[in-house]
C-alpha cells in the first residue's frame, strides 16, 4: 500500500506530536505484531509495540531524565490486571461484594516487594522519548499518547504520595517530585504535568489545609480520590541491625505515629522534613561514606551516623533508596489512612453514570445571618443528598475581595462594609455524594446559588479509587509501555525548574506605554524596541536597545516576543508591515484595551507557526500601581492564549508579571470587551470631561469623592488621544455610551432648571401669598377698627342722653 505520509508538528519544549496516517506503516506494524505473537508470543510483541512507538517518534522529542527502579511483582496476577478489574475500576462493571470493594479500596493495587540486598541501585537512564500530550478530541482508539501520563506529587521519590498515585494509576505513569504543593497545582495548571495527586486529609491528623485553599487559587478540578493505606517501616542501611539503631529519623508526624514503638525500643526520633527524604539522607551518606568524591545534598545531623540511625518511611521508599527494612507495620495505630486526589485540567463529570458512585466536592460562601448554614444544608437533605464530609477554613485575602466586590454591587458603600462583612469570615467545604449533573443535585446547587454569596464546584468524580473518562483511557494507554520490565520511571525535573528562562523581548511601538513595559521587562531579559520616531535616548534610559524602522528585518531577526504596544489606529497596519516570514514560530502579544479587532487581525494577517496572546494589562505608567518600579503587586493582568505551540516562551513571558505577583486572569478576548471595554471608555470620557480647562483645580483639603475624580483625570490625562479614539472607534457602543452623556448631561441641566424655576415659582408664590395675608390682616384691623369706632359712637350717644333725662328718671 502507498499512501501520502501527512505530519502535524506541535513543537514546543515539551511538547512534540506526530502523526502519522501511512496504511503502509500500519499494515507492516500489524503483520509485523501477529507474527511475533505467532512465533514468540505475547512479551515479543509488547517490546515490539515500544520499538515501534521509538520508531514512529522519529527521533525529534527532546531528552528526559528518568529515575528508575523495579517494578514490584506479583505471583498471583499479571501487572496490568484482569479484565474484570479494569471494568471495576473504570465504572463498567459495578462490584456486588462489600468486602471485595473494601479491599480494593483499602489494600494496593499490587503488592509491594520486600527489599533485598541483591536489589540494586536506582539509577538515572536518559531515553529519547516524544513528550506530547493526549490531544482531547481524539479518542483512546484513535491516537495513542506517545509517552506515559505524567502525574506530579509533593516529596522525594518512594513518598506515600508516590506510592498513592501508583495504587491508583499504576506502575507505567510517569511520576514527577516536586519540592512543595503550590509547585503541582503550577505544574498542571502550566501543562508540564497532566494530573497532580495531592494528600487533602488524613484520618488521625485532620485535613491538610495548604490544600484547600490552593484549590480556590488554581482552576483545577477533581478527577479521582483514593484512600492510600500508611504502613510505617523501619530502614536502615544494609548491615545494620535493629538493635544498632539509636536514633530514628523521618517527619514529625511519622515520628509521633510510631511514638509508642520508638519508645519499646529506647530510640529517640531525630525530625526532618520528609519520610522519604530521610531514607534519601541515609542512602546519600552512605554513599558519600563509600566514595569520598560523592557529595550528599544534606548531611546527617550531628549526633547521627548510618550505623546507629534508621528512617521511617514507607516500603516503597525502602525500594526506592536500596535499604534494608529492618520491620513493617510499625505505627501505633493501624487505621491511618490519606485521602488524596487527583487533580486535571478538565472535568470528568459527563463519565459519570448511574452504575459509578460519584462524589463532588464543593466549596460556598454564606452571609452572616442566623440559620444560614442550616438553610444551606437543607438544599441537599431536602433532596436525599448525602454528605460525607464538611468543614469550614477562613477566607482567602483574594475571596474576601470578591465578597467585598459583590457586597458593592449590591449597593453598599466602603463605610458599610465594615458593618457588613464580619472581621473573620468563612468558607465551607462540603462533599455530597452524587454526581453534578444528576438532576437533584442540579436543584440543590441552583438553591444554594440562591442562598450563598460565593459557590464553586470543585470537582465531580467516582468514588473509592475508580478512573472513568480521559484518566482511565490514559492509563490503559501507559500499560503498553513496559521501558524495562520491573522499573518504574520518575520524571525528576521540569523544564520550569531552569530558574528564569531567559527571553528576548521586542517592543513595536515604544511611546509611554511601551516604556513603561520596557522598563520592567529589561531588569531580566534581553529587551529591544522599534519605533517610526528616534526613541533612542528614551530606550538608553531605560536600558533598552533602539531600532529604527528601517532595521526590520535586524529587529525580529532573535527575538522571542514581539509586543505590540503601538495605539489601536495603527495596530492593522503595523501588523500588515511585519515580514511574514521573519514572524513566524514567535510569539507576538497585543496589549490593546480592546481585545476583539486586535486578535481577529493577528489571526488573519499571520502565518499559523506564529503563537498569539491577547492581553490587556490593566495598569500603566499613569496609574497609582505603577508609578515605581516594583509596585505591580495586586494589579490585574487579563490575558488568552489564542494560539501557543510553545508553551515555554509564552509562561516565560507570562511569569514576568507572576513573578512580580498581578493579579492573573484568563479570559477571552470576547469575554473582555463585554465585561471592560464599556468600562473604559467610560472612564477616559469622564477622566476628559474632567480634565478640561481648571474643573478640578487642587485644594488644600478635598473629599474622598474629589479625590477619586482628580485620580480619573490623572490616570487618562496621561494616555494619548489616539488611545482614547481607538476605544472610540473599535467599540461599537461608543456612540451609544457619547449619545447616553449628553442626553443624561441634558436630563441633569432639565432637572437643574426645572429646580430653579420651582423655587422662583415657589418663592413668588410665597411672596404672593404673604401680600394677600397682608392686604387681609390690613382689611381685617380696617373692619375691626370701624367696628370699634361705631360702638365708641353709640356708647357716648347713650350717655349724653341720660344725662338730659331729669334728675328723678335717672
């Protein structure tokens, strides 16, 4: 068969994917597998399958270092399990037996080995294998992943971490140590690592905390639990006895786990800061006893020897580091259990059905009332949803900016927030024991929504160790891949772990704006900039390297950025002058305040190898946050990746302003022109009004209202008109938003006169009024003095005639 041979190359740093759909490359793998399996049975073809695979990768995947170490076995069953046992764990087939499931979910996977001296050595191999990821459109039956999942955990390889996601995923994924939980949760969430499995409780110690509230700062979702059994061992060097031993090392929480067995044996504990890391510390010392060359990364405290020290830690770790498990099992308690979980970029909640039981997790806010939580509750018992576990963790400083955000919207102003929001506030972790998608607990989600202030479904997903969707078909995928029968592999660096990547920057446009990055970018990368104007001396101010126009093609010549920060008028036709093919395989990101026309032109008008971001940072030169150097913290950076292959330089560049600690928000360019491009240009047409002539002249005392308005003005009064215009042209509700100023500065001037010509009219009348009342009272006091003249007039008339009467009729 001939056929065209069609490959799409997804190259980045870690990430390069081939594809190839040649029926004649097919056709010879497959006659080629049946007669391995014919001849020499089922292992040929296994190893047959990898060669392949190698083969196929065609030899462009960057080198990896690999730890490895054997792979523990068992008589009783193959290491890729049964049949029935996948279809148990991916939800098919659901287990009728109680005790079966308990011990599925109680007891690992495989069994562990005992560590023998004739064990050797974890050694580090180097093998060239293509490191792409599982493409989320493409079923498990249609494209194979050309490496294994690669799963992150916190501590040393052999941690109880490692020994859950392998109970869980199995021997054939890649683990990945990291020093700290932050360092997983931006390991998956930066696509060096697929899925992080992290511990969130233990049955005697409680919840672990970091991780709550790590689950709020990354957008990461629940996939998977399970419920990893900790066995305490005993280790020591080959040769040591347990009676030798006289001091103990491990975690504090180990060494209090196995107080009482510490104790009966007069071995004091000695802390470090890993179980795991303390096996790591005898081996290294031991080897550094052995071969005076050999450096330890960490030294054994003083009082401590390999000959009088043992480690606790788990029997993988024992496996891992070589050393000899002096006795199992010896923690006080034998119903210590962790939860972990599996933590992913997408959602498995619609692999969810009827026949797998599903947990989701959830976390809300509620107001300070009385019966709040009880109402909340409600919503899930009124409808037969049962919990399994709750709890209650104080808000995160970037929550409570939230609630204070929501609590303005609403109405409140910044005296009354105080009196509205307690000084101590909480979130409340709940986990229910259905699926988000069921409809009951649509209903009770809807009714918390309408209770609580805050609500966030941290994850949907099968209960008791179960893999369904994109997780299980991953790890059918990784069983084919048997690198060397019996080892495991252990990712120990990611490409991240280089320190600051070191890029090279090109600024298009160095008016204030592109200063104000310029400054910023060149305190550690490499930076350039290209303007029609000899910005030369402002780019040696700023240690930045000018470019005339002319010089192009030197410009982007060994760039790795190109940053357009030239005004929305002349964005198009800056873009249309950038020599296709000295732009591609770069990255170019926009900072337009408007998102939409910048992004559909990039799109158009470059080639397809060229990665895209569009970005809008929030604050600039005029802005309080950035008037020093080193004052960006809490300052929003919105961004999308339109289009990244290369997803090293694109989070180089997107760590400039993580490291200098933005606010970082991912949202479309779409989703920012609806939620923002209103707002600012809002801002500049007041910022202009204001700034007009001397409306706004400064006071020796000025209210908080003044002093906003004269913080609006000075922050666009800085920005150039042709900024200002482009938000006027490529936002299409400008006109609109002029048309709704003046007819609300005309509804005010209506309202201003129709209130003076009330008051003169009131006036007037008050003034007519109080004439009449005086003309009245004068009428009034004329009638009551006539009246009062006509009685003085009868009364001196009546006396005179009495007086002419005689004496004798007086």
């Amino acid at each position: 068969c001939v056929s065209s041979q069609k490959k799409e190359f997804n190259q980045s740093s870690h990430q390069v994917m081939i594809l190839y759909s040649s029926s004649s490359i097919i056709t010879v793998v497959t006659i080629s597998v049946i007669f391995m399996v014919v001849v020499f049975g089922s292992k040929c073809s296994n190893v047959f399958l990898m060669v392949s695979s190698f083969v196929i990768s065609d030899n462009t995947s960057t080198s990896r270092s690999y730890y490895t170490r054997p792979l523990p076995t068992s008589s009783s069953s193959s290491s890729n399990g049964s049949a029935d046992d996948d279809n148990l764990r991916s939800g098919r087939i659901e287990s009728k037996d109680p005790v079966h499931s308990q011990q599925q979910q109680q007891q690992p996977q495989r069994q562990q080995p005992t560590p023998t001296a004739s064990m050797k050595r974890p050694n580090l191999i180097t093998t060239a294998t293509a490191t792409s990821q599982r493409n989320p459109r493409t079923s498990s039956n249609s494209l194979k992943s050309s490496t294994p999942i690669r799963v992150c955990y916190q501590g040393e390889p052999g941690a109880y971490s490692e020994k859950s996601l392998r109970e869980l995923l199995g021997p054939n994924v890649i683990a990945v140590p990291r020093p700290d939980f932050e360092s997983c949760y931006r390991a998956v969430a930066s696509r060096e690592c697929d899925y992080a499995c992290l511990p969130v409780e233990n049955s005697l110690g409680g919840s672990i905390h970091d991780n709550y509230d790590l689950q709020l700062k990354y957008d990461l979702t629940i996939v998977a639990e399970h419920e990893c059994r900790v066995r305490h061992c005993l280790h020591a060097i080959h040769g040591v006895k347990k009676s030798d031993v006289q001091y103990c090392m491990s975690h504090p929480q180990a060494l209090a786990q196995c107080d009482n067995y510490l104790r009966g044996l007069g071995i004091k504990p000695v802390p470090v800061y890993d179980t795991a890391g303390a096996v790591k510390l005898l081996k290294e010392n031991a080897e550094a006893k052995k071969d005076p060359n050999y450096k330890p990364q960490r030294a054994l405290p003083e009082i401590c020897s390999i000959e009088n020290t043992a480690a606790i830690a788990s029997e993988l770790a024992g496996v891992t580091y070589d050393l000899n498990c002096l006795e199992k099992g010896i923690e006080d308690d034998d119903t210590n259990f962790t939860r972990f979980l599996l933590l992913g970029r997408a959602s498995v909640a619609q692999y969810l059905n009827k026949n797998v039981p599903a947990k989701t997790s959830i976390v809300f806010t509620l107001p300070n009332t009385p019966g709040a939580l009880y109402k909340a509750l409600a919503c899930f018992s009124l409808r037969e949803i049962d919990f399994s576990k709750i709890e209650s963790r104080p808000t995160s400083a970037s929550l409570l900016n939230y609630l204070k955000f929501k609590n303005r919207q609403r109405g409140g102003d910044r005296d009354s927030q105080a009196a509205d929001l307690p000084r101590f506030r909480y979130c409340f972790y709940l986990d229910f024991l259905a699926s988000e998608l069921d409809e009951n607990a649509q209903n009770a989600l809807h009714h918390l929504r309408e209770q609580a202030e805050f609500c966030r479904i941290l994850g949907s997903y099968p209960q008791k160790s179960r893999l369904v969707g994109p997780v299980y078909d991953a790890v059918q995928d990784a069983k084919r891949w048997n690198i060397e029968n019996g080892n495991q592999m252990t990712q120990m660096t990611l490409p991240s772990d280089e320190g600051i990547m070191k890029i090279n920057i090109g600024i298009m446009g160095y008016g204030a704006y592109g200063k104000f990055l310029g400054r910023k970018f060149a305190e550690k990368h490499s930076v350039r900039c290209i303007d029609v104007l000899d910005k030369s001396k402002e780019a040696e101010d700023t240690g930045v390297e000018f470019y005339p126009m002319f010089e192009m093609e030197s410009f982007l010549k060994d760039i790795d950025v190109l940053v357009i920060t030239v005004p929305m008028i002349d964005f198009e036709s800056a873009v249309s002058s950038l020599p296709k093919d000295l732009i591609a395989n770069k990255l170019v990101v926009e900072v337009c305040p408007l998102g939409t026309v910048p992004k559909n032109i990039l799109m158009e008008q470059l080639p397809d190898s060229t990665d895209i971001i569009s970005s809008h940072i929030m604050f600039g030169p005029s802005t309080s946050g950035g008037t020093t150097r080193n004052s960006w913290d809490g300052q929003p950076m919105v961004y999308d990746k339109v289009r990244v292959r290369n997803e090293r330089v694109a989070n180089a560049y997107l760590n400039i302003f993580e490291r200098e600690r933005c606010q970082m928000v991912i949202m479309t360019a779409e989703q920012q022109d609806a939620h923002m491009a209103d707002a600012e240009f809002v801002t500049h047409l007041t910022g202009r009004l204001l700034g007009c002539g001397t409306m706004l002249p400064p006071t020796p005392v000025a209210s908080r209202e003044y002093a906003a308005l004269c913080d609006v003005t000075d922050m666009t009064s800085a920005d150039t008109f042709d900024l200002f215009y482009g938000m006027y042209k490529y936002n299409p509700r400008a006109k609109d938003h002029i048309s709704m100023v003046r007819e609300n500065l005309a509804k005010v001037e209506r309202q201003l006169a129709a209130k003076e010509a009330f008051l003169a009219a009131r006036a007037e009348i008050q003034n007519a009024d109080r004439q009449r009342l005086v003309a009245e009272c004068r009428q009034l006091l004329h009638e009551v003095a006539k009246k009062s003249s006509l009685n003085a007039g009868g009364e001196e008339k009546l006396v005179g005639q009495k007086s002419a009467l005689p004496v004798s009729e007086k």
